[in-house]
C-alpha cells in the first residue's frame, strides 16, 4: 500500500465515481443479473431514456459496462475487471486496517495487565 498516484490511479478514480451515484449502482446490480437494454435498465427509474444514456455513458467510460452487439439490439452488460482492481485497492486498505485494529487490541489488553498488576502490588 503506497501512498501518491499508483499504476492505473486514473481508472480507479473513474471508478470510484461512476460507483458514488445510486442509480449507476443499481444498473450494475441489474447488470450483474445479465445483459439488459437501455430501455429494460431505465425500467425502474423515474427519468427519462437520455438521462438513463448519461449514466452508461460514465458507466461505460470507467470501463465499468459494455455495449454487445445483437443484430440491431445494443444490449449492456457488466464488465468486471474495474470492480475487481477496485475490490483488490480496498482490501489493501482492509488489511491494513484490521491489522492496525489487532495491534490496538493487543496494547489494550497488555495496558490492562498492567493495570491490574500495579493494583495488586500497591498497598
């Protein structure tokens, strides 16, 4: 775990925010599902068919979904291998964390001894 701009810092940024609005999360859950249209993907949503477009495009720009081509349909589907450097970058950080939480717990615990030692010998 480094710290400054790492080797492909600009895909995860690009990432990260196509993944910060909810309604582009939940285009990839549908996605996770499998392909679908852009008409089937806007379904749950509120907003117009342009709109819907403007979120792949970001999704599409991260790298995050991709157009196939079934004859004259477009469908979208998932394209797993940002989620998976992004997953990989946020473990880095998980087990630096955890481990940094397990050396608190372990202090504690021996500040604890200590206390109870000094307590028994003072009188």
């Amino acid at each position: 775990m480094g710290y400054g701009r790492a080797a492909g810092g600009e895909a995860l940024d690009a990432t990260f925010a196509a993944l910060a609005d909810p309604t582009r999360r939940a285009i990839l859950a549908r996605l996770a599902l499998g392909e679908a249209s852009v008409a089937e993907l806007g379904g749950p949503f509120a907003m117009s068919q342009p709109a819907i477009s403007k979120h792949l495009k970001v999704l599409e720009r991260a790298g995050l979904v991709v157009q196939a081509k079934d004859g004259p349909r477009r469908p979208r589907r998932l394209a797993p291998r940002p989620l998976a450097r992004a997953a990989e970058w946020l473990e880095d950080y998980r087990r630096f964390w955890e481990a940094s939480f397990e050396r608190l717990d372990a202090m504690l615990e021996e500040m604890k001894g200590r206390g109870k030692t000094k307590g028994r010998t003072r009188r």
